[in-house]
C-alpha cells in the first residue's frame, strides 16, 4: 500500500492534466469533428498568460486565479480567430485541416519563440500552493490537488453548460442534424464559432495548470498535442464521462511505469496500451445509442 | 406571403429544378408530383437549404432568396422535412426546448405543444430517437407550431404514418390554416392535398407540368397530368 499511495496519486494529478488538456477537444474534435494540432498551442498560450499576468502583477498569490479566466479568453480567441480565417472553409475536409493546423501550431511555436525566451520563462506557483495535505502518511503536493480540482471544476462546468444550458442544446442539435437545426431556427455558424471559442480557452487553462508543473516554453504544446487526442478518442470522441475515465487511467498507468521504468518509456507504454484497447473496442469506452443504431 | 419565381435550383453541379415558380395570391399551396419529381428540393430552396442558380424567393414581401434558413425562420417560415426527422440524441422536451429558447411565451408554447399531442407529454423525457415515426412526425410538426409561423412548410407529413392518426395530422394541418396560418404542403395522399388547397402546383422532372386552383374538382385534371 505504501508503494502503491503515491503513484496513484501523482498519477490521478497527471491524469487531471491530461484531461484538461482533452477537454477542449471534446467540443472541437469530438463535436465538431476538427483535427485542430494548434489545440497544443493553445495550451501553451495559456501558460504564457500566466507568465505575463505574473510580470504584471507579482503576487502569484493573485495572479494565478487572474490568468485563469484571461487564459480561457485569449486561447479562445486564438481558436475563434482559427475557426473564423481557416477552419470554416475545411469543415469537410479533415485532412487539409490537419495540415493547415499544423502549420498554424508551427508558426505559433515561432511566435513564442520571437517574444519569449528560448529556454522558457517560469511561473511561480501561489504560495497557497506551497505545501502539503498528509494522505495515508504520504505528503501529497497541494499542486497537484489543485490541478485535479480545476479539472474537476472545468468537467463538471462542461457538462451542465452543455447538458442544461439553451446553448448547450444548441450546441448538441447542430451537431446531430446541422440542416434540421438550422430550419429549427438555430444560427449554426455562430454556434460553431462560439463552441470553438469555448474548446480552444479550455486549452487556455490547461495551460495554466501546465505552467505550475512543467516548463513554460515554446516547445510545451507538442508534448500535449497527441496523448490529448488519444485520450478522446480512447473515451468515445464526444464523451465527456469517457474522456475523464481515459485521461485519469493514462495517467495513472504512466506514472506506474515511470516508476518501474523510465519516464519516456512509461509514455510509449501507455500510448501502446491504448492503442491496444482502441483494437479491441474502435468505438471507445462510451458509446451512443439511439433507435436508429440499436 | 410566399411566392416564388422562376426559380432554378438543384445540388451541386445538377439542376433539378427548372423555372419553377408559385403565385403569391394563394395561402394553402400544394406541391405534387411522382417520387424524384423535385418536390422537396422545391421546399429546400424555399426555406434556404440549399440555393437557386437563378429567381426569387419571396416571403412576407422581403427577398429572403439569400437569407440563411435560421433568418428565414426568424422571419415566419417553418419546415417540416421529409422522414420524421428529430433530434434523436435530445429528449423530447429538449427538441421543444432548442426551438422555444429565447422566445418570451416559450414556456406557454411548450405547455401548449404537450396539450395538443399528447403522446409528446406522455414521453417528454425520452430520447426523440426512441419514439416512433408518428411520435416523431408529432414532434416535429410541434418543433414548427412553437416557433409561432406564418408559413408552415410541410414535406408529406403523413408519409409512412398509420392511418387513424394522418386524419388527426391532416386535422392539425386544415385547422391551422382556418386560423390564418400559410401552408405550403408536399403531399402524395392527392384527395386531401386537392381538398385543403386553394392552388396546386404538379411538378413533373423539375417543371411544373400543370396547376390550378384546388378543390377536389380539379382531380382530374391533377391525375391526367401525374399519368404523363
Ligand atoms: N442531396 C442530393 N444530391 C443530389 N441529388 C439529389 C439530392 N437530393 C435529391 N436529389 C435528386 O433530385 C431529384 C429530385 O429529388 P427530390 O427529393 O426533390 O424529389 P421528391 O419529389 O421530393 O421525391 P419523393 O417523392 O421521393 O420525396 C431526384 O432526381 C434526386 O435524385
Ligand atoms: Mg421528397
């Protein structure tokens, strides 16, 4: 037990990243059904908002919950701006979209690089992060619960914005009948534009959750870019309860091989894991059923 | 409040429609014709689903022909379309709801939906996928009613339904327009489309092959002209 408390621990906190960083995804990717490679970037955007609200304001006492709404609003803006100059024209061409954000995550990168310093820049974590909660006798790092309750918070906001809110419903029917809900009377292009903002700034506060963790630099969003899809893809792309129970076992299952092995090795080892799984059940953890697929 | 003309529309590359056009003196007009013929590509066109190459869309006297479907509905105009469609993975109520948001009498309009077809109250919390296709065309019709139109635009609405309840849907139909509202109807049931028409339109490859006033009179007319 004592060997085991740890890494299941640090592992939930990894799974929660990772699932901060997939949520955005369930709305772009598995909503709209875009390939957007830039979502990393996004990402890392958000961590830099947290580096310039830092040098703006140094209590990182107070800085860190600022960036948080400012990350959501500038990766959202970035996304809109994506959606609106090249996304739109690619809806049903997912391999021209691909390449396009590919290349829009390589110039971002460069950006980054021109106005950052090219080893990085670090965010300090809020001193009410310093510390620890004694769990079992293990000394859980508060940055890491805070990680898993932001996800937890962004999670459960998700699903009611989309479960509950008149927007949300809009949301869902453009995405089962585009046609019909547009003679339904929704604007399905504004609904577009607004479920993208709303994707892309979720990657804003991964980003910030990833700034206290790792490293904030141009090269960040690469790192989060592929297990992000996988983990969507594992959890029935569009399902929110799916992409949770992914992440956290990704996560989870990295930091047990980290343990017994090496950290790159722990990460082929979990994607391989899923790709497994991906063979066995294509269509994910969670499924949608109707009377038309029963 | 509709008119339509001489109109050319179709998908992509191919054109299915060929100069039609509809009078705007007639608030009940009924599209008819064989399967192919181009009538729900005529009331695609009307509600914006897809664009005429050439003519006008006229309704409430504004040009909507480049109007997206969703200002159109704004606008006054319901659809219908052709199959029972619904938004399967939302409840019932829910599909009530998309189109009652944001609309100040929504929540009476609701309530006035589940009292006007009960089957829908009956199963407001289940997912519109498992109804059948009748609850589904129920649903539908409702979807359109609460958006309070002034044309409803309606694709064979009895297509595939049992019999007892087409005559409560051909019911709902006739006493919306004795209360005021246009219809613009896609029916292969001739006999009731004729009835409740005040002109028809037979469509025939894309062209109009024959039209006139409605009422059953006009029967014979409408069968020799469908025989060609
Ligand atoms: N999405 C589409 N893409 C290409 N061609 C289409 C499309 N939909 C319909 N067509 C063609 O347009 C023509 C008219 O079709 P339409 O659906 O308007 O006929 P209809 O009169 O409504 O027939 P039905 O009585 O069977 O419903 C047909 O030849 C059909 O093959
Ligand atoms: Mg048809």
């Amino acid at each position: 037990m004592d060997e085991l408390l740890p890494p299941l621990l640090n592992g939930t906190a990894l799974g929660a990243l990772l699932l901060l960083a997939a949520l955005g995804l369930t709305l772009t990717f598995g909503q709209m059904g875009v390939i957007n490679m830039a979502h990393g970037e996004f990402i890392m955007a958000g961590a830099f908002v947290a580096y310039v609200t830092q040098q703006v304001i140094p209590s990182s006492d107070l800085s860190i919950p600022l960036a948080l709404p400012l990350a959501f609003v500038v990766a959202g803006f970035l996304g809109l701006l994506l959606e609106v100059t090249i996304i739109q024209w690619m809806y049903r061409r997912p391999l021209d979209t691909l390449l396009a954000t590919v290349g829009v995550a390589l110039i971002l990168q460069q950006a980054a690089l021109q106005i950052f310093p090219a080893q990085g820049v670090p965010v300090e974590k809020p001193s009410w992060l310093d510390g620890q909660i004694d769990v079992l006798g293990y000394e859980w790092p508060l940055r890491q619960v805070f990680t898993i309750v932001l996800a937890a918070a962004c999670v459960a906001a998700l699903a009611a914005w989309l479960k509950y809110s008149s927007f949300g419903r809009r949301i869902r029917a453009t995405v089962q009948n585009r046609d019909l809900a547009e003679t339904s009377g929704v604007a399905t292009r504004s609904v577009d534009r607004i479920t993208f903002f709303v994707g892309s700034g979720l990657a804003g506060v991964a980003g910030v959750a990833a700034s206290l963790i790792g490293g904030t630099n141009s090269q960040m969003g690469v790192q989060y870019i592929i297990p992000a899809f996988l983990v969507v893809v594992a959890g029935g792309i569009g399902q929110i309860a799916g992409t949770v129970i992914a992440a956290l076992a990704v996560g989870i299952a990295m930091t047990f091989f980290a343990y017994w092995t090496s950290g790159s090795l722990a990460q082929v080892l979990a994607f391989v894991l899923v790709v497994i799984f991906l063979q066995i059940r294509p269509q994910g953890l969670f499924t949608v059923r109707t009377r038309g697929l029963a | 409040m509709l008119e339509i003309v001489d109109i050319d529309a179709g998908y992509g590359g191919t054109k299915v429609l060929h100069g039609v056009s509809i009078p705007g003196s007639a608030n009940i007009v009924a599209v008819l014709g064989h399967n192919g013929a181009g009538k729900t590509t005529l009331l695609r066109a009307t509600i914006g689903l897809i664009r005429p190459t050439r003519g006008t869309v006229r309704f409430d006297g504004e040009d909507v022909t480049h109007l997206a479907p969703n200002r159109r509905v704004q606008r006054g105009m319901a659809y219908v379309a052709q199959g029972q469609q619904s938004f399967e993975q939302l409840t019932t109520l829910e599909n009530l709801q998309l189109v009652a948001d944001g609309r100040r009498n929504g929540r009476a309009k609701i309530a006035e939906m589940l009292e006007r077809f009960p089957a829908l109250a009956e199963f407001a919390t289940r997912k519109a996928g498992l109804l059948s296709g009748g609850q589904r065309q129920q649903l539908a019709i409702a979807r359109a009613l609460i958006t309070e139109p002034k044309l409803l635009i309606l694709d064979e609405p009895t297509e595939g339904i049992q019999p007892t309840i087409v005559a409560e849907i051909e019911q709902t139909i006739i006493g919306l327009a004795e209360g005021g509202l246009s219809v613009l109807l896609v029916e292969q049931h001739i006999g009731f489309a004729l009835e409740a028409a005040e002109h028809y339109v037979v469509l025939a490859s894309g062209r109009v092959a024959q039209e006139g006033t409605g009422g059953t009179a006009a029967m014979g007319s409408v069968r020799a002209a469908m025989a060609i």
